[in-house]
C-alpha cells in the first residue's frame, strides 16, 4: 500500500469539520451530516489495503468479496492459515506491537502517522471546543451589557451615563483581552470562522456610524465610545460623551438606545441555534463524541500514533475540557 494509501489526499483531516476556514451553513448537509467525512475516508483506507492484498494474492488466496477487514488481515488467526501472510509481514503478529504500530498491517507506518494525526486532532477539537464555549458564554455577558446600558434613560445623570458608558466598554475590553491574541493569526482560534465572524460582528456594530443618523448622531462614536485601530480595545473619551449630552439629550439617547439594540441583537444571532457559535460546537462534539467512542477500535486496527503533547493555550484549554466533560 502506498503511503498516499493513509496520511496523503485519502485522509484529509480538514475535511473532517468542513475546513477550519468555514463553517457549513445551518442545515446544509456538510453541517448535519459531516462525520460522515471522517468515516469514510477511514473506510477509504481500509478498502485501499484490501484492494491490493487482494490484488497481490496468489490464486490459491482469494478472498471472498464479502469478508471483512479483519479476516482479509487475518486478525485473530496463526500463522500459517491464511494464504495472505506472506503480505502481511508478520501475519503471526496480532494486535498492536511494543512500538505501537500493527504489523499486520501491509504499512504499518502510514496507518501510525494517520493515527498520530488523529490524536493530535482529538486534541486539537477538544481544546477549541473549550474556548468557544467560554466565548459563547463572553458573547451572552456582553449581550446582557448592552441591554443594561440600552436601559437608560433621559432623566439619568451625565455622570451616571458617562459610568454606564464606561461599564459598558469595560465588559468588551474584558472579551478582547481575553480572546484577543487568540484571533490573531497563529492564535488557537485564528482560523476558525465562527470566532473570527463573532469578533468582526461585535467591533463593525460597535464602530456602526449610522446609530442615531436619523437625530444627527454619528454612531457612539459621537457619544465617546470608539475602537482604537491598533489595540481593538474599546475607549471612552468622556469630553466628547459631555458635549454630545449637552447639545441635544435626546438624541444622544436615542442613538445610545439604537446601538445597544442592534448590539444586542447581533450577540443574540452569534449564539442561535444553527448559527456561527453553536454550529461549530455541535460539530466539535460530534467528532469528538465519534472519535472518542472508537478511539480503541482504530488503534487496534491502525495502531497507537505518537501521542499528542499539547503546550500553552492548546493545554489549558484542554485541561478546562477535561474538567468540564469529567465523570463523577
């Protein structure tokens, strides 16, 4: 079997959630259906080795087209019984070895490196999974932020405006400051589109020009709330929010009312049922789900992998999965 059998275009591990880069749409059957993926291209890579033990077999060692992969490889059998050992290399050798490669396997190494990617995915999947949790959650705290700041009204101070203000930018700095380094690039969410579209969603309703347009505002921008282009981080630049409140009340509350309801609404739409956030989670876990339920029948077939050793943002966030997902 050759190599491109397992670890080349056969097995193609950004297939398995439709491509770190994009995020099936809401129903679609990428969406529904795409653990479908990774199983098929398992059962890609079995049928490639049966195909040529089969091919390669001598005439007195055909195999009939209904037998499994196990009796093809002679799983659970000596040596000796099936015309297919001389193929197999050690068809004697059953089970996973010392090295942790089955070397009943006619590539035993492939089927090790797919398994090595394999694990490194497990942890890959169980570390983002994690962290969008924890942004789903950020997402919630600040939707309620900006209901709380929509609550006021006219009669409130400048002083208590200025403060709700503030409030306000304070829990969105809290958001960037914690996923931030994460949305850049080679962070852990970098390529990930649901937290990328969450982050540029936030900041374009934030930075939105046209709240209040109608009463002469110019977005919050004109009530002292702006995103500095360098840091991302939000800032209230009160002498503005002052004179703002001074020329016309009412209007700047009114603009203050529309952002935080457009605000609102674009944190409710990130967290939907279907949409960016829980779209991708429930991918993750069905993968997860699926690879953990058949993490001990693959390494028994394809065998153990190197084991994946994450380091940094990639093992806390797995340490949090961890604990989240503990039993007992």
């Amino acid at each position: 079997m050759s190599v491109n059998g397992i670890s080349g275009n056969s097995f193609d591990f950004s297939k398995l959630l439709g491509g770190k880069a994009t995020t099936p749409a809401a129903g679609s059957a990428e969406a529904t259906d795409f653990l479908s993926s990774l199983k098929l291209q398992i059962a890609n890579v079995e049928s490639q080795t049966v195909g040529l033990l089969v091919s390669s077999a001598p005439a007195s060692g055909k195999v009939s087209g209904a037998a499994n992969f196990a009796e093809i490889l002679g799983a659970g059998k000596t040596a000796g019984t099936s015309s297919l050992d001389a193929l197999l290399g050690s068809a004697s050798t059953n089970g996973v070895s010392a090295t942790g490669r089955n070397m009943a396997l006619f590539d035993p190494e492939s089927a090790y490196r797919m398994m090595t990617g394999i694990n490194r995915f497990t942890v890959n999947f169980k570390a983002e999974s994690s962290e969008l949790s924890d942004m789903k959650s950020y997402v919630s705290t600040l939707q309620q932020e900006a209901v709380k700041l929509g609550s006021t009204g006219e009669s409130a101070s400048n002083e208590e405006i200025s403060g709700r203000v503030q409030a306000f930018a304070n829990a969105y700095n809290g958001w960037m400051q914690r996923f931030g380094s994460e949305l850049q690039d080679g962070g852990m969410l970098a390529g990930t589109q649901a937290a990328k579209v969450a982050q540029w969603e936030l900041e374009q309703s934030l930075a939105n020009p046209f709240n209040g347009a109608m009463n002469g505002v110019h977005g919050m921008a004109d009530l002292g709330l702006s995103i500095d282009p360098v840091t991302k981080l939000a800032t209230v630049n009160n002498a503005r929010l002052e004179a703002t409140l001074a020329g016309n009340k009412t209007a700047a509350i009114g603009a203050l009312h529309e952002f935080t309801a457009n605000f609102a609404k674009s944190a409710e739409l990130l967290n939907s049922a279907g949409n960016f956030i829980t779209n991708r989670l429930d991918n993750l876990t069905r993968a997860i789900s699926y690879i953990d339920a058949n993490m001990t029948s693959l390494q028994a077939e394809f065998g153990l992998g190197d084991p994946a050793t994450p380091t940094g943002q990639v093992a806390k966030a797995l340490a949090n999965y961890n604990a989240t997902h503990s039993i007992g």
